[in-house]
C-alpha cells in the first residue's frame, strides 16, 4: 500500500458520484482541506471518525465501505506521524516533491548553515549578534531550486519550531508584489491583527516585521525573486530565522548572504530522478537510453520530470523508445529554452499525448493571470462541470505539466506557461482565446460581487442552477472573505483588464461593491488602485455621482490604509467639487464627512467642525438617516475637541431623538453601533466636566458591545472612568466592582489603565477620591 494509495481510492469514489471536494465536503461534515490534503497524499493516519464521516457522505455499500477502511488501516501503518497541516493561512508552504533525489551536497551547504545560525543564537554574552542566515538559490529555469528549498524546510523542520513560510515574488511578472505587500502578508501570516498592520505606515509595518522576525525561529521561502530590491528589505536583521531566497539570477547586490548556483543534475542524479518517478524496472533494464533520455532533457530537473511523468503513465513504452521520441520533436519551442538547454521537446512529448479536451484545458489555463488558481478556473474557461474540470487537471499533474499549491489549488512553472501560452497562439483562434479570457474575467467579477455582499452583511440569491459561468456561492461572511483574500491577484488582474477593455460600468459597479469590505481587509495595499480604476471609470461614462464616490471612497484609502494625508485631501476635495457640480445631496455629504474627518486627525478641529455640520445638513435633506447619525457622532468627537461640550451634548440628544423616531427605537440591532459610539464619546464630555451621575448613566451596560466588537481598550476604559465616577458619587460597592473588572481584563487592558484601577482600590480602602483630573 502506498502513501496515496488512500487518497487516490476516495478520489475514486468522490468521481464515481459526480461529487466536487465542496460537495462532499457538505454531506461528510469534513473540512474541504481535509478532503483535499487526504486525496494529494498530504495528510496520512486519518482518524476513525474521518473515515466514518467520508463513509457516510459517499453513501458506500458495504464491499466499498470495506476498502475504505482497509486502505485507511493501511496508511495508518505505513506512516510513522501525520503530514502537518501549513502552518499559516496566508503564507503556508506549498507541497514538496515526494520522489525528490539528488542535490545531497548542496542539501548539506543548506544544513550547515542552518547550524551555523543555532550556533550564532548562542553566542557570547556581550557580542554583536550575528545576522540571520540567508540564502540565495539561484539557477536556471526548471532547475529545482524552489524544490531545494521545499525540501529543506521539510527534512528540517524539527529546527523551526515557530514554523515554516513560503511568499511566491511572482519576480518575472509585469506586476510583481512590493515589499511593503510581502512584508504585510506575512506579517497576517504570523497572527498580526489586519486592522493593526492596516494602520502603520510602510516604515512602521517594516520596523514591525523586523522585530517580530527577530523573536521566530522559522525558514522563510521567498520565491521567485526578479531583483534584490524585492528582497533586501525582508532579511531579518536579527534573531534566528533561516531565509532561503530563489532567483535565476545570483542576486549579487545583496552582502551578507550565503549564493549557492544549481546547475543541472549529475548523469547519475538524472538516472535516480528518472528510476524514481518511473520505478518499475525499465531505467536499470535500458541505462544506455536513460542516459539518453537525460542528455535530452539537458539533464534539467523539470523537464527530466516531465518527460518520466511521461513515460509512467506508458508502461509499454521503452526508454529506447521515448528517447527517439523526444530526440524527434520539432523545434518549434526553443524559445523556451534554460542557457543551452531545449526543454521544450520534453514538454512538447507529454503535451502532444494528452487527449484533445485535456489538451484545450491546458492551453486555457495559461490565460489565467494570477500565481495559482482552483477548480472553478478550469471549470469556467472549458465551459465545464466542476467534476469534469478536477478530472482534466488531475491528468494535467499527472503528466507534469502542473503543479499543486497550497489547499486543493494548481499552478504553472513559468516555462510551462509559456509553453501553453505559445501552444495557444499556435492552436486556438484569437477569437477562441479571447472569448474565454472575457468568460473568466466575467466569472471573476461576479464572484467579487457576490462575495463582497455576504461579506458585507447581505443575502446572496439563490444558485442559478450548475451553470459553469455562475459565480461562486458562499455561505459565511469567513468563507466570503476568505475567497476575496485568496483570489485578489486574479481579480484585480480581471478588474484591471476591464477597465483596458473600455468597459467602464463594469468596473464602476465593482468599485462600489467592495467598498464596505475595506474595512475588514485594511492592510491589503491595492484598494487604492481600484477605486482610482472606479473614479476613471465613472468619468469615462459621464456619470458624476458615481465618480464623486470612488473619490471618496479613495480618500478614505488614502489615509486609513497608507496614511497618505495630502492625497486623501485632494481626492476629497475634487469629489466635493464634483458632486457640487452634478447637485448631488448624498454625495456632497459624504464629501464634506470624509474631508471633517481628515481635518480631525491632524487636529484642525475648526475646520473639522464645520465640514461635518454641513455634512449632517446635507444628509438630512437628502433622506439618509443612517449616515447623517454617522455623520453626528463624528461632531460629537470634534465639537468635544473643540471645548464645545454643550453642543457635542445636545448633539446626542439629536441622535438619540432621531432614533426613537424611527421604527426599531434605539433598541433597534441596525443602529446599535451608532448608540453605542455616541454614548461612549459622549461620555468624556460628562467626565471632564464633572458630571459623574450623567457619565455613569451613559456608560452604564456598554462595556459588553465593546468586548464583544474586540475593542478592548474602550472596554477597559469604560470600566474604570465608571469606576471614578461612581466612588464620586459615594458607591464604593458599585466602583470597587469596576476597578476589579479592568483587572480581570489581564494582559488586555494597558498596563497603566490596570495601575490606575489599583490606585482607585487603594483610594477606596483610604476614602479618597480618584484624582484623575482629564480624560481621554
């Protein structure tokens, strides 16, 4: 029994009742990644109760429930621990090559230098410390190094407790990811809350990453790097992580790093690859055409996988045979070739002996444009079920001639993209290619808006039958932005592509469907890209009022995820000239909301005031209830700036009296953000000037709509200036209770918030009074 032997029998059983992973995923109760992690060999000794689940989901008789569960019997004692799971959900490590061989001397470097770093770790007392290990894999194309380096966080993985991390540079891309999205990523990758990242500057999120890389003991996988501006930031300055960086170039403006140059296998490396993947007897039994077969293939290891992978699934095939084959192939592919090395003949091999709709598929999914891709990618462009899809990319990496990623996903090797790229324009019509292109950017696109609404709180409508071009479906707000986070590069690339495509309305609506999600993926760096692509857009449609919104909406951007002040400003102020220029109410609001609020945040309060006054008229006359009470809570927060308490009071009083008017009353769930901010801010009105009965009252039962939202320092806050509030007021009993809850807050709650709870008990013991004379 094999490693996979139980992955590929309930793969067997999943395709025999035209059931996708999601689909038995529903009715087993197991996870998707379960699923697919089980069926891709990665996950090994499954318990009982999984393979019960999957017996019940695939409804097995009794002689296939039976080998289900001697296949799980089987694995279970072939493998001596499980196959972990990633250890990130943003930057997991891909799987590696099963049948890996060779490359035991530069393994070996790679070993020494992870032992070099242990024992730097320890160094003398007093020393400098030394600089993290680094490096720089470089090498050909198709010559393993992302392989290399897959396998030595593998086979070392006892050295890197905290976990390992692999970031795709994507370096030969026309838009490669910057360091400030690298460093973001892994940064949500090692448990830093998005909101936080969000707001940090790049200098701040950088110092950041720094220091929490110095506190890990990990290996970093940066892949794929184009140049050294890509990387130099993300070294470590200190600690002990390992950084394995792969380029095809040698990277040589970076210092301080260790260069190991791949060249090609050894004749006998190329024959233990061959025997590995072919492994039935025919390289020993014919070693002259194995060796053949590797002077071929330039003994590279991609194509030397390709061309075994080949042959594998041919086993009345000689490697005499498949020697002459490949030494017979056209030249049309030399393009492709790594130095002096031709590839494309052992590419062109496999590819040629696909069946013609395996074939298509290939050449489609070179069109798509991000770094890896799902089922519904195949599904979408063949015009196909998503049974059908899974089953021509299981042929495809059958073959070689793609490779899994992270989850139940695929991807391309450069060459072999451009491979199906070339095969494509040789094959397939431009009508044919573009036509499909627009399917996938269509299918993309809808899904962006279907996920942004039940992300955002709304109701998706009903599935529309097992139409290929529907977009996908979700169930949860998690699973909703989940989709959105993986699949941006794919998306925006679809977004962008429209806007070049002149179809501006397609573009404006999706602008202005995900423009609630912002607020739940703050640190993602390209939202500022979209809603310029929206305001270009609505101008090209002449439709002011939705160009006025992208603007805001681009202020917004600006400064609450880059921090960009002067660009916020001006993209506010053109959207209230705009909006002015259409007499559109609504969105002159929003204008003169957006410029109060970042009037406010350098403390121009004046201005602040009067931009948000006018905001709050403006949303009166236009009807909009629920952003002109937005509208008031922010001139609650800049008229108590202002030292104009009694109108930040009476403001209040305005929300409240608002909302008893409207059906839900203030208790209504719909507005129960408004009342709670408004009561918060409020409330330092009332403290500050002294009006203990009045700031109890408004804070009395608001710490738990805090804690539960996860703003745990107004919670901690509420807690203690109710405390004060309440010793002021003679309720010693009441206080003591509060002082004692911000302690219970533990590690939660600011250290100098907790020591002021403990000096209102002390004060309470001695009968004094809180002495706190300002609060903020």
């Amino acid at each position: 029994m094999t490693v996979s032997s139980l992955g590929r029998l309930v793969r067997r059983l999943r395709l025999a009742r035209a059931l996708t992973i999601e689909q038995l995923a529903e009715a087993s109760g197991v996870s998707v990644r379960a699923i697919g992690d089980m069926e891709r060999g990665r996950s090994t000794k499954p318990r009982h109760g999984t393979v019960a689940a999957l017996m019940q989901g695939l409804r097995l008789g009794e002689a296939e429930a039976e080998e289900l569960f001697l296949a799980a019997r089987a694995d279970r004692s072939d493998k001596a621990a499980d196959v972990p799971a990633p250890t990130a959900h943003f930057a997991p490590l891909p799987r590696g090559i099963r049948d890996f061989v060779g490359r035991e001397d530069e393994l070996r470097v790679l070993g020494n230098l992870i032992e070099e770093g242990t024992r730097s770790g320890a160094g003398r007392a007093g020393a400098a410390p030394p600089l993290p290990p680094v490096a720089v894999v470089s090498g050909v194309p198709g010559s393993g190094k992302t392989t290399l380096a897959l396998r030595l966080a593998e086979e070392r993985r006892s050295d890197f407790p905290d976990g390992a991390f692999f970031i795709d540079l994507r370096g030969l891309e026309d838009r490669p990811p910057t360091p400030d999205e690298t460093v973001v990523r892994l940064l949500n990758a090692w448990g830093v809350d998005d909101a936080q990242v969000g707001r940090l500057t790049s200098e701040e999120r950088l110092a950041l990453y720094q220091s929490t890389a110095a506190g890990l003991r990990a290996v970093l996988v940066l892949d794929n790097a184009g140049h050294e501006a890509q990387v130099r930031a993300l070294l470590p300055a200190e600690g002990r992580m390992l950084v394995v960086v792969t380029s095809r170039r040698p990277l040589a403006g970076l210092s301080g790093v260790h260069r190991l140059a791949l060249g090609t296998l050894a004749r006998s490396e190329s024959t233990a690859l061959l025997r590995a993947v072919v492994a039935d007897g025919r390289v020993d039994a014919d070693p002259d055409a194995a060796a053949r077969v590797a002077v071929l293939c330039g003994h590279l290891p991609l194509a030397l996988r390709v061309a075994a992978n080949w042959a594998a699934t041919r086993s009345g095939w000689t490697l005499g045979r498949l020697a002459d084959r490949l030494a017979d192939e056209d030249r049309r592919m030399d393009a492709l070739s790594a130095g002096d090395l031709g590839v494309a003949s052992a590419f062109h091999l496999s590819y040629s002996r696909l069946a013609p709709e395996t074939a298509r598929v290939f050449r489609l999914l070179s069109l798509i444009p991000g770094g890896d891709f799902g089922i519904p990618y195949a599904a979408v462009l063949a015009e196909t079920s998503a049974v059908e899809a899974e089953n021509r990319l299981e042929e495809l990496l059958e073959a070689g001639l793609l490779m899994t990623s992270v989850g139940d996903r695929y991807r391309f090797h450069d060459l072999l993209r451009l491979y199906g790229r070339a095969r494509s324009r040789d094959t397939d019509d431009e009508a044919t290619s573009v036509a499909a292109a627009a399917r996938l950017r269509g299918w993309l696109l809808d899904t962006v808006a279907a996920a942004a609404q039940v992300a955002t709180g709304g109701v998706e409508a009903p599935e529309r039958g097992d139409s290929t071009a529907s977009p996908e479906h979700f169930r949860t707000r998690e699973q909703a932005l989940e989709w959105l986070r993986a699949e941006s590069d794919n998306w925006l690339s679809a977004l962008r592509r429209e806007a070049e495509q002149q179809n501006p309305g397609r573009v404006v609506v999706i602008a202005f469907a995900v423009e609630a999600v912002c607020n739940s993926w703050i640190s993602w760096g390209n939202w500022s890209e979209v809603f310029a692509l929206g305001a270009r857009s609505a101008e090209a449609t002449g439709d002011l009022d939705a160009q006025a919104g992208c603007l805001s909406m681009l202020a917004w951007v600006h400064w609450q995820c880059h921090r960009r002040h002067e660009e916020a400003l001006e993209a506010a102020t053109s959207a209230l000239a705009i909006a002015s220029a259409c007499g559109s109410l609504g969105r002159q609001a929003e204008a003169y909301m957006y410029l109060g609020w970042l009037r406010d945040v350098v403390n121009d309060v004046v201005s602040a005031v009067e931009d948000i006054a006018q905001a709050m008229d403006l949303f009166l006359r236009a009807g909009d209830t629920r952003r002109y009470l937005q509208a008031a809570n922010m001139n609650i927060t800049v008229l108590r700036k202002a030292g104009r308490g009694q109108e930040a009071i009476e403001t209040h009083h305005a929300v409240m009296g608002s909302l008893a008017q409207l059906p839900g009353g203030v208790h209504d769930p719909r507005y129960a953000v408004t009342v709670r901010i408004s009561r918060y801010h409020v409330a330092f009105v009332y403290l500050n000037e002294g009006r203990w009965e009045e700031a109890a009252e408004v804070l009395a039962g608001l710490e738990q709509s805090y804690a539960d939202s996860g703003f745990h320092l107004a919670t901690t806050k509420i807690y203690l200036y109710r405390g004060h509030c309440l010793a002021h007021l003679g309720l010693a009993a009441e206080a003591e209770g509060d002082y004692r809850a911000v302690l219970g807050l533990g590690d939660s709650a600011p250290v100098d918030l907790r020591e002021e709870a403990r000096a209102g008990l002390a004060g309470l013991s001695a009968g004094a009074l809180p002495s706190r004379t300002a609060f903020e």
